[in-house]
C-alpha cells in the first residue's frame, strides 16, 4: 500500500453536442465494488478538507465541476495531484494520508468509497498513521 498505487485513471467519455457523458462501473474503471458515495460542495475558498488516512478503506476521487487538489503521502514520500477534470479521477488504496486543498469555487468533489462510513477505519492522528505505515513497510 504506497503512492505507486494511487493514480489518475482516465473514464469513458461520451462526447456529443448536447453535452458528454462519462460513467463510472464498479471493479471496470476502479478496483473495488462502490458501497457509498458522498461530495464535498460549497467548499468556502481557502478551506482544507481531509486530513485523515483509512486502514482498509479503497475510494476514488472525481472533481465532478471546478476543480482542487488532492495531496496524498504514504509514509515515505508525499504527491499533489490537481483534479478539474469530470471524466478523470484520483484512485487511493488504503494506508494513505490525504488533504484536499485549492478548492476553485463552485467546485463539487465526489468520492466513491469501497465500505460504509465506519468511523474506526479512520486514522485522524498523523503521527500514529506515519508511525502505522512505517511499521507496515518494515
Ligand atoms: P470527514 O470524513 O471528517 O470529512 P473530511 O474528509 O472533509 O475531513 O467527515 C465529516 C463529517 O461527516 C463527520 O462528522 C463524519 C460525517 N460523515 C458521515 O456521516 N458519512 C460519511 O460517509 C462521511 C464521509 C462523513
């Protein structure tokens, strides 16, 4: 579980004069079953969201309008990725620390998760993540 897993995957895209169209199929674009679904919107500017890594949790990040970043780190090295593309998304393994930042306005994140919302899955201490991830790549 490192940053070389996580990576920008490129969906279909429907092109067509009365607007495009891109879907999204479960263990086909992204490698899990989608469980649940949320989006971040009317991020106020200069706002972070995240801050926080999850043990088991897969999920996959589309900046379905405007756009932000997504900052990723695994314990050894640390990514920024900017999304403000409808037909591409950000897929992050378990094990990763992230924070979302930059947010344009009117920008909408949505997140494909892998599992229910389980708030022990959760690691909101960043020490104890890098400490976890160290001991996991030992
Ligand atoms: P949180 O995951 O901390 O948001 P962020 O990733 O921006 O830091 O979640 C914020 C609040 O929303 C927290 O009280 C838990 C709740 N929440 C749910 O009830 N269900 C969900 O699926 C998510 C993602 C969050």
């Amino acid at each position: 579980m490192s940053l070389d897993e996580c990576c920008i995957v490129d969906l279909p895209k429907i092109s067509d004069p009365r607007g495009n169209l891109t879907f999204i199929e479960s263990s086909r674009h992204i490698p899990f079953d989608i469980k649940r679904v949320y989006y971040l919107y009317d991020v106020p500017g200069g706002s972070d969201r995240g801050a926080h890594a999850h043990r088991t949790l897969h999920q996959f990040i589309v900046a379905m309008s405007g756009s932000f970043d997504v900052v990723l780190e695994d314990g050894n090295r640390k990514q920024r990725y900017h999304l403000n593309r409808s037909y591409q998304g950000l897929y992050l393994c378990p094990m990763i620390w992230r924070y979302l930042d930059n947010f344009s306005s009117g920008a909408v994140c949505m997140v494909l998760a892998s599992e229910y919302y389980d708030p022990s899955d959760y690691h909101r201490d960043y020490d104890e993540f890098i400490a976890s991830a160290k001991r996991r790549s030992a």
